[in-house]
C-alpha cells in the first residue's frame, strides 16, 4: 500500500470507529463492583438449592468451595489480562491476544450465550415472582416478559453512567435483603437439618452428608456456579471504564470477595432453618426456608419481593454484558459490522435490541427458564476454559509484556481454573444433557458462519485486532 493510499483509507477507518464508540470514563471501580455482584445476586435468591437434590448438603456444599476455587482463580487470572487489555472485547480479547482469531471467536461465542439465554431465563423467574407476589394482579406470560425488556433496555439506551447507577442500587438492596434474611433465618439454625436428605444406598460412597455419593459432588458443580457466575463480566466494561488499569483488578477482587460472603450465608442459613430436604426443589427457597407451609411472616414477604430486586439487578446487569460482548465482536468484523454501531448517547443500540429481541423470544416461546440457563452454564464453562488458557499461553509466550497487575500464583492459579472448568464442563452433561447439546448445535452452527464468511471479514483496526497485530509484529521483529 502506498503512502498515498494511506492517506485515503485513514479517515474512512477513523470514522467506523467514531461510529462505534462508546463513553469513556462513565464507571468508577464503585459502579463496576456494583456490575460485578449484580450479575450473580439473583442466584443467592433461586436456583442453587436444586444441587442439593443432585449432592445433598455436603455435595452441594463442596461443589461450591471447588467453583468458589475456579472463579477466584479465574478472577484473578482476569484481573491481570484486563490490565493488559482494557478493551470492551473482555474475555474474546485475551483470547483474540493469546490463541489467535479462532480461539477469539470460540470464546466470544460462548460467552454470548452465557449472556443471551441469561436474561431471558431470568425474565421467566422474574414473571415467575410477579405473579407470585400478586402485583398488579398480572400473571406470569409474555407481557411481564416483554415489560422487562423494554423498560430494562430503555434505561441502558439512556446511557451507561446512569444504567450502571441504576445496577447499583438495585443490587444494594438485594444484598441488604440477603443479611436480613440471614439474621433473621440464623436465629433458628438447627444443625441437625443440614444432613436430613436420606442416603441412597447404590450411590458409590453415599452417607448422610452425601446422600447421592461421591458422584453427586460433580453433579452439583454447575449449582455451586450460581453462587458466583456472570462476575467474570466486569472486564466488559473496560472501555467505559475510569482509570481500568486500576480500578478492574480493583473491582473484581472485591466482588468475589463480597459474593463468597454471600454464598456462605445464604446457604447456611436456608439449609439450617428449614433443612436441605425441604427447600431443594422450591423456586424460592429462601422463602420456603422462613415460612415453610406456613403463613407468610413479615420477614418472609420482604424476602419475597427482595428476591424481585435480586432478579432484576441480575437481569439488568446481564444485559449490559451481552452487548458488550456483541457490540466488540461485532466491531471487529466476526458478527455483522452493522450490530457495533452506537447512539449519540454511546450506547451500542442495536446490540442491546437485537439480543433483547431474541431472549424475549425465548423466553416467551419457551417458559423454560431452567433449560435456557443449563445452556447459559454450558456456555459459561468453555469462556472459562479458555480464558484461562489465554492467561496460561500469554504468561509462557510473552514473559515481558508490561502486566500494571500480576496474578497471584501465575500459571498456576489459571491453571487450577482451567482444569475446574473442564470438570464443570462435563457436570453439564450430568445435569442436563438436552441443554448441553442444543448448546452445542448453537456453537456448531456459529463456527461454520466463522469458518466461512466472517473470518475473511475482519477489521483490523478494531482495539482487539490492532493489538494481536502490533503483537504478532513484535514477534517477527524478534525472530529477524
């Protein structure tokens, strides 16, 4: 290319990324610990009891520690790629940088169903505790589904600074709701409820702290995983972030630090006040575990309508990601270019339409909401593979390169988190074997778009792709 030809693709290459831009500076490390809990709260509240009818109290119990084990390492493993890479791209850029556009792609890919079928597994629950709760005397249904959406989408077109706020506060109150409901359960903690789930005595290794054995542990895994999953998200925001280098290590570390405290919590306090057996199959189990078949307490309704609060922060921070994610894809030319482009406000409209579009879909075409999240979980356990790999592959490849924050433990930390999310990976075969494998048809079917078209369409001076560039420059320049 000549010099002059230069000149000429330059500007037409400023203004596709003027069109795609977002508002920088717009969340402080506040708001993104704010993001980070709000991705996940809603699972203290329903869903994770369900491991108990899988592993007991004690299979739950070290399915949790283990997942618990797996994101501490994943989180920290981020931490330091996020410094790195400050990027909206999140996990796709670290692995854009380490493995190559493929390696990039397959994990974009998994992450966009994480954050996809998410939300609209929670609108379900969300209709789900509206009807519930006799609010407006509506039912559960595509109406409260399609409310969700708009109304939720309608606050993130307004602007990030002021959804991210929104985010916060909801979630502020779903973790006050969570300690009331602690204080109020642990008050009548009875050890003995913990182990009350009867052992089966063809479960290799069963007992009554492992009623369904030693395999109910690794069955558990993905509903130890509740307790935590979606935090890996907050590197999404880092393009709109103040200072990311600082305030995302920042903000990861003190979000799982605030969710293992949550964990912990809640699941002692339900599983004490009421026992394991009474609440592993409710929907709202910390409501089941304060009232039992009893009369609502004044207590247990405030916990009722916390748990809505608790949904909508998931819900609402959920959306946020997946557009994120959309939105740098989209960018750098592996899904439709036209999806990257953002409003006067900067915000990426038709990534927050579009997957808004088909989760509604979904969820009103389906209402079944515990499938759509088996699929999300499938999809999260291979983000999190590779995402630790990336961090493995740059540690070994690229020893020198500046890191403003380094993990703790190195490769070893992301190598825990690696071989954890494998394991869990294959726990959702266990759990839900349909849901893997529609998971799975979607990968297929976005791999061949990859493989191709989009592959051959990719723009090279989107941030992701400019940095592996200017990377794969320097290593040329070494080997020379």
């Amino acid at each position: 290319m000549t010099l002059e030809d230069t000149k000429k693709t330059a500007p037409a290459a400023d203004d596709y990324l003027r069109r795609r831009a977002l508002r920088q500076g717009s969340a402080g490390w506040l708001l993104l610990t704010g993001l980070g809990v709000g991705y996940v709260v809603s699972g203290d509240f329903s869903g994770w009891n369900i491991g108990l009818a899988e592993g007991g109290f004690g299979g739950l119990a070290a399915a949790t520690v283990l997942m618990g084990v797996m994101y501490a390492c994943l989180v920290y493993a981020l931490a330091e790629l996020s410094a790195i890479l400050p990027a909206a791209g999140g996990g796709y850029g670290f692995a854009r940088r380490a493995l190559g556009t493929w390696g990039g792609f397959l994990t974009g890919t998994a992450i966009l169903i994480e954050y996809i079928l998410a939300p609209a597994a929670i609108s379900i629950f969300i209709g789900d505790y509206v009807e519930s709760l006799g609010l407006f005397g509506l039912e559960s249904g595509w109406p409260v589904y399609l409310a969700c959406f708009a109304v939720f989408i309608g606050i993130h077109l307004w602007g990030v600074g002021e959804a991210l706020r929104f985010s916060l506060i909801v979630t502020a109150i779903a973790v006050a709701a969570l300690i009331i409901f602690a204080a109020g359960a642990l008050t009548e903690f009875h050890a003995d409820g913990l182990n009350d789930i009867p052992a089966d005595p063809a479960a290799f290794g069963s007992n009554s702290w492992l009623p369904y054995g030693l395999l109910g542990i690794w069955a558990a895994f993905p509903f130890g995983m509740w307790f935590f999953l979606g935090v890996e998200g907050v590197p999404l925001a880092a393009e709109e972030a103040k200072d990311p280098v600082r305030s995302m290590p920042r903000a990861l570390s003190l979000s799982l630090l605030i969710l293992v405290f949550l964990a912990v919590l809640t699941f002692f306090a339900a599983t004490g006040v009421r026992g394991s057996a009474a609440i592993q199959d409710a929907g709202n189990p910390l409501v089941v575990a304060l009232q039992g078949d009893g009369d609502p307490t004044a207590l247990s309704r405030f916990v009722n309508y916390a748990g809505l609060a608790g949904l909508v922060a998931s819900f609402f921070s959920l959306i946020y990601a997946g557009s994120r994610q959309l939105f740098a894809l989209s960018r750098a030319g592996y899904l439709p270019r036209f999806l990257s482009l953002t409003s006067r406000r900067r915000s990426p409209y038709l990534g927050l339409l579009i997957p808004g579009a088909i989760g509604f879909a979904l969820a009103a075409g389906t209402g079944n909401g515990a499938r759509m999240l088996n699929i999300a979980v499938f999809g999260a356990t291979i983000s999190y593979a590779l995402m630790a790999l990336s961090h493995i592959v740059l540690r070994r490849r690229e020893p020198d390169l500046p890191r403003p924050y380094r993990t703790p433990g190195g490769v070893v930390t992301s190598s825990v988190a690696f071989v954890l999310a494998l394991s869990a990976l294959v726990a959702t075969f266990l759990v839900d074997k349909d849901a893997a494998f529609i998971a799975l048809g979607v990968y297929v079917v976005a791999l061949a778009y990859f493989a191709f078209y989009s592959r051959h369409r990719l723009v090279a001076n989107a941030p992701e792709e400019e940095f592996a560039a200017l990377a794969a420059a320097e290593a040329e320049l070494d080997r020379t």
